[in-house]
C-alpha cells in the first residue's frame, strides 16, 4: 500500500468566484475559502505530479501551489473551464526537456486539435507546447507503475464526462447523472470530491440535495463538494448545514489518499 496526495486546485464554477462585476456578499467576501478557480485537481505520487484539467486558471494554480514538476494532464471533458489553459505547459516542457503526456478521450483530443491548432501543425512554431496524447476511454489505464486510473462515466446533461478513481479516492466533476453500473464502480471509496453547483435544481449539475443523495449511496468515509457557484453562499454558511462527514471543498485544501 503506497501514499499520496490530493490537492483541490479549484473549485469553482465555470466562472470562478468571485464572478466578474457581481456584487454579491459572496463574490465580495474576505474569507480566502470563498475564492475559487476553476475545478481542478493535482494527484500527487512518489515525486510525481498529475494533473486532472486544465481550465483557465492553470498558470495562477500552478504558481500557487509552487509546482516544479508536472508529468501529465488526464481531461474529464472538452468545456473550456476545463481544458483552456493547456496551453502553459510551455513551462514545464521547458523545464523538464520533455513533451507533456495528455490523456483524454477521443472526443476530446477532437476539441484539443480544434482549439489548439497550432500544436498539431505540420510546421512547429517555436515556443509552442509540446504534448504527446494517450487516448482513454471507460478502460482502466495507468499513469505509471503503481497508480492506476478508474474512468467513471457519468453525464453532464448530455455531454460523456469522466470522473476517476484512483485507490480509495474517487473524483467526479461536472456531474447530472451517473448509472448504477457507474456508482458501483466508486463504492468502497473512502474520499469522494464531487460537484454540487448550489440548492436550485440545474439541467447539468447535481444540485446539493442530489449530491447528497449520490454520497449516500456511495457511503463514503468522508465527502467534498466541489464546482462551488457563488450562488450557493460562504463556505461558512454551506458548511452549517452539512452532515458531520462532508465538506465544503476549497481551492488549496489537500487529502491523503492509498493506493
């Protein structure tokens, strides 16, 4: 049995909180576990790091977190607020004389070649990021010898997302529906992240009453909830009204997990 560690990168919404020019009490809290970047997750194991997403607050999550090394980026889906930032991995290509290992489904790496061109061009323009794709599907695949990725399938209204076990750890964003086969697959997990966007009912996402649900099926030891729109109130005040065993995910926090 081996270590690691899991740090919430973001865990905001696809507008991030605060949102621009709103003035609500969240949005103008003080309180640095009411700011959050896009939803985003860093694995890390045995001196390596991996990242799940890459949405637009890549680079500021990065300088954070003061990450030296980043081995590769597994995608969840194609929307921008996951992916837009692939881009600064220049940085670490530069760094580590090396290209970054990309994971992602095929309808994926389709949105990946149409919304960074460039880096699929013929010619290579110098400075471009340099990544070598691994295609994925519902398959188990391994980031390396001793860590492997379970996909979960679950929908995004319409849209195929995958969330990710790994060990006794389980990670699912940008969630409206998920199968009983699929559920299956995460039970036994003893930490579960997984977005709840605020109380109302959306055509997308879990709203807070169905994510509770979905943990208790899941019956993990502990649960976060993650993908926070600024819609649903301060951390403080969400945190009230949970039970004892789940949490309000924040941008920095960081879980041990085993595998």
């Amino acid at each position: 049995m081996r270590n690691g560690v899991v740090t919430i990168l973001g865990s905001g919404t696809s507008q991030g909180v605060p949102v621009i020019a709103c003035e609500c009490n969240v949005c103008q809290s003080n309180s640095p576990k009411d700011n959050r970047t896009r939803s985003s997750i860093m694995i890390s194991v045995e001196e390596e790091n991996y990242v799940i997403d890459s949405g637009p607050d890549f680079r500021q999550q990065m300088l954070r977190e003061k990450v030296k090394t980043l081995r590769g980026i597994v995608f969840t889906h194609e929307h921008k607020d996951h992916l837009a930032g692939l881009d600064d991995v220049r940085a670490f290509n530069y760094r580590e004389k090396r290209k970054m290992e990309v994971y992602a489904t095929a309808q994926v790496e389709e949105a990946l070649r149409r919304e960074f061109h460039y880096v699929f061009e013929e010619y290579s323009y110098p400075g471009i990021p340099k990544i070598e794709i691994n295609q994925i599907d519902l398959t188990p695949f391994i980031l390396q010898k001793n860590l492997t990725l379970i996909p979960i399938q679950v929908f995004h209204h319409k849209l195929p997302v995958l969330g990710f076990r790994f060990g006794d750890f389980t990670y699912i964003t940008d969630a409206k529906t998920i199968s009983e086969q699929e559920i299956n697959k995460v039970k036994g997990t003893k930490t579960l992240i997984i977005n709840a966007l605020h109380r109302n009912s959306h055509v997308s996402h879990f709203n807070l009453e169905e994510a509770l649900r979905v943990i208790e099926e899941i019956s993990p030891e502990k649960a976060y909830l993650t993908h926070i729109s600024h819609l649903f109130g301060k951390q403080e005040d969400i945190q009230k009204e949970l039970p004892k065993n789940i949490f309000v995910a924040y941008d920095g926090l960081k879980l041990p997990f085993a595998y």
